[in-house]
C-alpha cells in the first residue's frame, strides 16, 4: 500500500511554465528528434516560442528560471 509522505499544494502541470502555459502548449512535443541535443541549439528553439527575456534569464541562472 502507498502512503503519501508529502503533499504539495497550489502545483501545475507545466511546473517552471506555469504562468506561460499557452506558449509552452504551442511548443512541439518531445520526440527522439526535438528538443535538440545541444544547449546552445535548444536555447535558440525555446527563444522562438517564449522569447529571448527567458531564454536570457535561463543563461543568468544557468539553466533555471527564478
């Protein structure tokens, strides 16, 4: 039987994109060719979809947003 350790509130599906949830629906799935494998070419993909204050904030905080 599973007994729930933790339960955390107020959570979203789209975790770090939860107030941008239309731009991340309008991004293509996740297939064996997309994301690219490369940071500098998936930084240049997701710019296109949530734009270069993001992807700028991603580059400050190597990789997460605050």
């Amino acid at each position: 039987m599973n007994i729930a350790v933790k339960t955390y509130t107020n959570v979203s599906q789209f975790g770090p994109y939860a107030d941008m949830a239309e731009k991340y629906m309008a991004a293509p799935a996740t297939t064996r060719s997309y994301p690219p494998g490369d940071r500098a070419s998936y930084f240049r993909e997701i710019e296109t979809y949530f734009g270069k204050d993001y992807v700028e904030k991603l580059n400050r905080n190597g990789g997460w947003v605050d």
